[in-house]
C-alpha cells in the first residue's frame, strides 16, 4: 500500500508566471496565495533571473515558507510554497 506521508507536500495549486515581469511576478503569486487556505501549497512555474530571486524571498518575508527551488531545462524554476498559518 503507498505511503501517505507526501500527499501533504502536493501542490493545492499551480500558476505559469514565465510570462510576467517584476512586479507582476509577485503580484500574481501573492494573489494566488491569498485564494489559498493557511498550509496549502502552490507551485510557481517562473522564467529568469529577476523572479527566482525576488519571488521566494519576497514571499518569506510576508511569512510563507519556501519549500523548494528547482532549476529545469530552458532557465525554467519550479518553487513550492506554503502559505501561512493563520
């Protein structure tokens, strides 16, 4: 029987933000946070430089915590996060 212990690290939902630029970047993420409830997990697909630095920290400063930070092929970045507890 498979075990249970990573259903709670699935992604509850997930944006493509390879198109968005700073600030939009985060904007969007944050909105898409706030639709979420407290401990959910969204997955952020983002392109370049400027928002694989700026998302995940932006983020940790409002709380959140950054779960992972994966670099794909085509300067792509999978980042998971958790929202907040209230």
């Amino acid at each position: 029987m498979p075990q249970e212990q990573h259903m709670d690290e699935s992604p509850v939902r997930q944006i493509d933000i390879t198109a968005e630029t700073c600030p939009m970047t985060f904007v969007r993420t944050r909105l898409a946070l706030d639709r979420m409830a407290p401990g959910e997990i969204l997955e952020v697909l983002m392109k370049g430089e400027e928002p694989r630095r700026n998302v995940p920290r932006t983020a940790q400063e409002q709380g959140h915590a950054v779960l992972s930070v994966v670099e794909e092929a085509g300067g792509l970045t999978r980042l998971r996060l958790r929202k907040a507890g209230g």
